[in-house]
C-alpha cells in the first residue's frame, strides 16, 4: 500500500518515494496551450492542492532537472510527447507563506531571509562570466540580508534577468501564497505598506520584464488590481467561479470513490462524500483534498482535519463585526439554508467590513462555503459535515467562547443519549466562557445553543425558531439518517420573580406537549425543557415514540 503524503508539497518527494498521486499534470498542458498569456493567478481555499502543483511546475520546466522520470505514466506524457518546453528553463520559485510579523521592519527582515535563501540557491550566478561586477554585488547583498525594502521589492526581476544571462533563456516564476502577508496583516497598521510593498514586487516581476516567459501566482483571495496588479493587462485569472480547470485542485468524486476503493474501504465513500464533498469551482463538483487525505490516512475516521491548518484574520474579523441582521444570516447557513448574494470574486481591502454584501464571496473563496454562480450572482451554502462544525465553533467564539474544545462534542453526545447531567455540565461549561453581555434574552439564549449544534447538520436537519404545532419551536433537530432520536428544545430564561428554575425548566418541557412542538416527526424524539439562570442551565427531559 502506497503512502498517503500528509503535508507533503513537494512533487519531487511525492514521485520518488511512489506515494500515492492523485494526477494533476493537465495543469502544465493548459498552461502551455495558453501560452499568449504571460502570468496566471490560480485562487483556491488553503490546502487545495496549490502549492504541490506549483511544485510539480517547478519539476516540470526546471531545467536542472532535465532527464527526471517523475512525469512517467502521468497525464501530461500522453497529451505532450517529446515536450520541447519540459526542463529547458531557470525557475524562480518562491513562497510567500508564514510571513507573520508584528510591524513592517520585522516583515522586511522576514522577506530579507526569504530572499537571500532564494538567491543562495543559484551558486552559479556567483561564478559567471556573463554577468556584471554590479550584479554579483546585488547577489551579494541580497545573501548578506543587507538590502534595503526598495531594493528586495525589484529582487525577483533581478534574479530572472541574472538568470536570462547565464543561461541564454527567458525564466518560469512560481509565487506561492501571494495573498498571505496581505491577509496576515489586515486590519493592523502596517497593512498598507505591506500591501504596497507585495504590489512593487509584483508589478516589477511581471510588468514589462524581457525576462519572464512566464509567471505562475496562487493565493486564496484576488486581491483587485488597483491594490496588488497594478497595470498589468498580462495576467490570467482563474479562480473558484471559472468553468475551466475547475478539477485541477481539489479531488473530484471519481478520484476519492478510487481513492477510497485502492485503500481497502470502497463502502467508506459515502461517508467521505457527506463530511468532505460539497465544493463548486466552476462546473467541477470538489472535495476537500486535505482532509480526504487525512480521513485516509487515519483509518477511515472522520474528523475536521481542515479547520486548525491554518488562520484567516479576514474571516475571523468578518464574524466578531457582523451586525445583528448579517449575523443572523450566517445563523440560517449553520441552520442548511442558503443565501443568494452578488458574487465578487476581487477583493478591496478598504472595502471589507462586517456585514459587507463581499462577506459571503470572501468567505467562499477561502472555503468556508460553496458557491454557485452565474459569474454575478451566486447562491452560497455550507458545503459538508465539516464546515458545519468549522462553522459552528465560528459563531460560538463570535460569541466569546475561546476555548470550547471538544466540549462541543460532549455535549452533542448528551443530548442525543438523554444525558442531562452531561447537558448541564457541559452547557453551564460553554456559558461559562462567555462574555457577561451576552445573554440579555431568550434570543440570545437560542443563538448560543443553535450555533453549538450546529456541526450535527450531517446527520440533522436543524432548525430554529420555526412553526411546528401550534406555535414555533425554539429549537429542533429533525433526523435525517443515523440511528439518533430528534430533538426539540425549547428554551427559557430566568427573570426576577420566576419559579425554581428547574421548575422553569419543566415548564418549558410541557410547553412542547402543550403546544405539539414535535408535530410531524416520527420516531424516537427527545423533548428537552432548558433554562438559563444567568449563567447555568437547568434541564428537564422526556422521550416520546411517535
């Protein structure tokens, strides 16, 4: 059985260790086929497969690697033969990740050591006899980590034109993560000179450069060109909303329904297909690459592998700020609902805001929801049964809670086993660990619970505040598949003046049989009376076979 790469992005590695591939190869043809385009920018959510492809275009057009076997028997073989363009040019190759710094000096030092690592990879340059007295001592300083931000913004141009000398060709340029110093910076004061100093590199790079014959640029968000590409009529989008190359990252159905069969468990598909399918780029259904893999890798067990990768400030900023009608929105998503709104796939920072109408693209272009658009308008939902859960722990910190764990979890469990001990336990825990503002009244109550139960969506369909009976429920979970019982919920908060609250409890209890709250479900359904004295919940229960 061949290893399954975790956190491998190296194309070189995946290859000659014969792990298992999953073939994106058709990318280096299309590439190539549109050749009257200069530079590409491929947007995709984080850990969809973009930097493993830009490596394998490294191996692919590197000429340093001239003679390698790591195309043999992939795609690209067939549909380019004999390939002229196959290792015959210097690549730049850099990425742009993990450049976290707290002021703009400390990013300078941080691109400072990218760079000199870059330059220290082509020795040869030190050594020509083709290039200059001037332009050693520009390698020079860039190794020394003495050059100065005006200098390191045109230091990729630099390079490619160094690299044209020595060796008698135009240059491949592969910039990973483009976007990721901009959105590490949002919303801080240096966010403006790295967004200026990110556009100067850019725009040196791939603006009238003689020495670029191509650039290929990934990132999460496509930052407008007014902010990042500047004057460049050069570059070629490609991102969620386009109906080309839509498969080329991410996996399709075909590949994990194969996937799942090499590694033993053909019938675990369907599974795979709830917790990690759901994505649209263009016309191409898309799972999450990254925790298919995984959920591989760890015997078959489902989990939210994709949601502690990595931050995003920008969606974190977008759920703390929204204001009460947009935050209801996001509720009715974590409820299976879904949202039509204008879809924007650019992105201008001195737009951005809660409750901004980009919210909802932003968020689909980094993978928190699925899209599907006519290019103007889309229709945006959550994808599977692990956004659901990456989406319920969202609007539960947006409520404050910092720390909940798997306190989530233990409280999901207690209330589809009829636990109340566990529900009290593990509620009071959650509410706990919330602001004193807020909880002001019922609503805020259901908001709070609602958005804890949210990550069950696979299995139920949840809805709240909603007809049922002879009024509306607060809160239900309709059994949709599984072997759970449903649940209604019915929430009370404690005033000045009210019963016991275990009294108050066992009111609301009865409030759902008086009112049929579980009108039309069928099968073993769990009623819940729950109230809230400040802080701590009081929990009365029945189960009822309908």
């Amino acid at each position: 059985m061949r290893d399954v790469p975790i956190g491998i992005q190296d194309f070189k590695r995946i290859r000659d260790s014969e792990a298992y591939y999953i073939d994106k190869s058709p990318l280096i043809d299309h590439i190539l086929r549109n050749r009257s385009t200069a530079a590409f920018l491929f947007t995709r959510p984080r850990r969809f497969g973009k930097s493993v492809n830009l490596s394998m275009l490294d191996a692919y057009f590197n000429i340093r690697y001239s003679g390698n076997h790591w195309f043999d028997g992939l795609r690209v073989s067939k549909l380019r033969p004999d390939d002229p363009e196959k290792n015959s040019r210097p690549v730049i190759y850099i990425d742009l990740k993990d450049l976290l710094y707290d002021t703009f000096d400390n990013f300078v030092e941080g691109v400072q050591y990218k760079m000199a690592t870059l330059y220290e990879g082509y020795p040869e340059l030190l050594g020509s006899s083709k290039l200059m007295p001037s332009e050693k001592k520009r390698l020079e300083t860039i190794m020394m980590m003495e050059a100065s931000p005006a200098k390191l913004s045109t230091s990729v141009r630099d390079l490619s034109q160094m690299l044209e000398k020595h060796y008698g060709t135009r240059c491949v340029v592969l910039i990973d993560e483009y976007d990721d110093p901009v959105n590490n910076a949002y919303g801080k004061r240096h966010q403006r000179e790295i967004l200026d100093f990110i556009r100067s590199m850019m725009s040196s790079a791939l603006k009238g450069n003689p020495s670029l014959e191509l650039a290929v640029i990934t990132g999460v968000l496509q930052i407008a060109k007014e902010s990042i590409f500047s004057g460049l009529n050069n570059i070629k989008v490609n991102n969620i909303t386009n109906t080309d190359m839509g498969e080329m990252f991410g996996f399709t159905p075909a590949e994990v329904e194969k996937l799942c069969s090499d590694y033993g468990h053909p019938e675990r598909f369907d599974e795979a297909k709830d917790w990690y399918d759901g994505y649209r780029f263009g016309n191409a259904e898309i799972y999450n690459p990254w925790s298919i893999l995984n959920y591989v890798d760890s015997g078959f067990r489902p989990n939210t592998y994709w949601a502690g990768t990595s931050g995003n400030s920008i969606i974190d900023t977008f759920i703390s700020g929204t204001d009460p009608e947009t935050y209801s929105a996001l509720r009715s998503l974590g409820e299976g609902e879904s949202i039509s709104s204008r879809m924007d796939a650019e992105v201008t920072f001195t737009e951005i805001s809660g409750g901004s109408e980009k919210m909802y693209s932003i968020m689909a272009m980094s993978g928190y929801l699925r899209v599907v658009s006519d290019g103007r308008y889309g229709t945006f939902s959550i994808p599977n049964r692990e956004m659901f859960d990456v989406f319920a722990s969202k609007i539960v910190e947006r409520s404050g809670d910092t720390g909940f764990g798997n306190r989530i979890y233990r409280l999901s469990e207690a209330i589809l086993s009829n636990d109340t001990g566990g529900i009290v336990e593990s509620l009071g825990s959650l509410a706990e660990d919330l602001g004193s503002k807020v909880f002001n009244d019922e609503h805020s109550y259901q908001a709070f619970v609602s958005g804890l139960l949210m990550h069950l969506h696979g299995n139920y369909a949840l809805t709240a505040e909603t007809e049922s009976g002879r009024g509306f429920h607060d809160i239900m979970l309709r059994r949709k598949k599984g072997a759970g019982p449903n649940i209604v919920i019915e929430l009370k908060r404690r005033r000045k003046g009210d019963p016991d609250p275990q009294r108050l409890a066992e009111s609301a209890l009865e409030q759902i049989r008086d009112r049929d709250y579980a009108h039309g479900l069928e099968g073993t359904t769990v009623l819940y009376g729950i109230a809230f004295d400040g802080k701590r919940p009081y929990v009365a229960s029945e189960i009822a076979e309908l």
